[in-house]
C-alpha cells in the first residue's frame, strides 16, 4: 500500500510540509495478480500516474468517498489516463437523486473544467455503489456511510485474511464526543489498519466543530474502541507543518498505548507499507 496524497481541504505543498508532502487523497492498495484499488482520486492522482512503468496500460478500481474537491481533483491529471486503452472504474455513494456519474459529471464540465471525464482518452467508468459488501479486483469491498458533509463512505477492503479501512472524512460529535456511529464501528472492527480523518487538535475542533471532520484523539478513540491493530493519520490539516503532525504522531502514540491501539503512524506522502494478518510493516 502506498500514499500517494495525504492532506485535507486543499494541496498545499511547501518546503514546511516537504517530509509529508501536501497532496490531497489518494491511497494505492496492490496485490500480486490483482488490479490496484486506489483510494479516493486527490491530486495524489497524479504521482500514482507518474509512478506506473513506462509503456504499461493502467488498469484499476478505485473507491471513492465523496465528491468534495480534495477527494476527486486529480482525475484529469493522471498521466496514463491520457492513454488510449487505459481503464479505471470508479465506484462512489449517490448524490441524493442523481448517480455517482451524473454527480461527478457536474464537476468536470465547462466553465469549471474544460474537459468532460470521458473527453479522456483513457476509458472511465462510473458506478453507483450502494452501501453493502461487493465483490472488487479480486477483494471484498464494505462500503458503509460515516458521518460528513453531505453523502461520505468509509470503505473496507478484505482480501486474504487482512482488512484494510479508510475513513477520509469523518466528523467527530460535537455533542457526544464518545460517540461512535455503529455502521463506522462495524466497519473497523478488528482490521489490520485504519486509515482515518486526524485533521484536528482540540483547539482547532472548537472553531471548526461542523466542518465535517475530528481530533487526532477521536481517530485513536476509533480505533481503540474497534480493536484496531494499527492506525494510520491521516488527512492532515493543510495549515500542519511537519513539525505540527510529528507532535500531534508522538501525542497519538503515547494515547495509543494508553487504550491499548499497538501502532500508530502519521500517513506520509510517498510511504509504502507491507500489511499482513495482524501486523503492519514498513
């Protein structure tokens, strides 16, 4: 698995933030003999793009969690999808009474965008994907509703005896800070690594409280309450220097060990990890 995109809200790529990098999401998943499951399509995008063999047709699956601007934005830029003969199906929630497609077609159009998706040389494919379990490149892929703004999936895939999930986004209650939405609970039960929304020190959570996102504390509340094995950091506010996310790393571990969560790291552009049955390794 590789990180390709790490930051929230916007890209914000700077020599401050150089060791985590500021693209927004994107998260490569491989397996020998399966097609890559990528992870929302941030503009991380573009160096997963940059990142495949000279000569050879892409071919992927990716899950995407919902269509604000940071998720979706790398798209068009993704070199080998300039290609002829290069396939990716995307898979994300309905917008209320319109498709994924439909959703996704409004962001790419004129006068916002001058190319349409499948003005793309490469073949795109969109799906609306129901919440449930389906069948995906060879994994089994949970998609479940997490708390946001507006419709958001978490996803968790399933493959060989390891659970991998990704919660982006995932906004922490203001009322109940406790609180964890069953269906999130459910999805993260038990899995070999949680990828999960830590934009926020406490501080920060106070002005932002309704922005749709939570605490570096809630993403370890999470994960400790779903019997997690490792949690990843993720969606690092754009205004978190390295220094910034190393300090909120060493505060998330120390409060990993106190609820008994046995890894904890800080997502990092350009990170690659080996996940295996109860263990993560770098």
């Amino acid at each position: 698995m590789t990180f390709y995109g790490v930051r929230g809200s916007t890209p914000c790529s700077c020599d401050e933030n150089r060791r985590y990098g500021g693209n927004t999401s994107c998260v490569v998943l491989r397996a020998p003999g399966a097609d890559p499951i990528l992870l929302d399509l941030g503009t991380g995008l573009r160096f997963f793009g940059l990142d495949q063999a000279e000569g050879e047709m892409m071919r992927a699956h990716a899950l995407v969690t919902h269509l604000h601007w940071d998720h979706v934005q790398g798209l068009p830029f993704c070199p080998p999808l300039l290609s002829p003969g290069a396939e990716l199906t995307v898979y994300g929630p309905a917008d209320g009474s319109r498709s994924f497609g439909e959703a996704f077609d409004q962001l790419m159009a004129p006068p916002f965008f001058p190319v349409r998706a499948h003005e793309l040389s490469g073949d795109i494919v969109f799906v609306t994907l129901p919440a449930g379990t389906h069948q995906i490149a060879g994994a089994s892929v949970t998609a479940a509703l997490v708390p946001h703004t507006g419709e958001t999936f978490g996803y968790r895939i399933e493959r060989d005896g390891v659970a991998v999930v990704y919660i982006s986004d995932h906004q922490q209650p203001v009322d109940d800070p406790s609180h964890i939405a069953p269906a999130v609970l459910s999805l993260c039960q038990g899995a070999d690594l949680l990828i999960h929304d830590a934009q926020y020190t406490p501080d920060e959570f106070v002005l932002r409280a309704h922005w749709g996102h939570c605490t570096v504390d809630y993403a370890v509340h999470v994960a400790a309450e779903a019997g997690v094995r490792a949690l990843a950091l993720f969606h690092h506010d754009p205004g978190h220097d390295d220094e910034s996310v190393d300090l909120l790393e060493l505060a998330a571990a120390e409060r990993a060990r106190e609820r008994g969560v046995p890894k904890v790291f800080a997502a990092a552009e350009g990170l690659t990890v080996s996940v295996e049955r109860a263990s993560v390794g770098a």
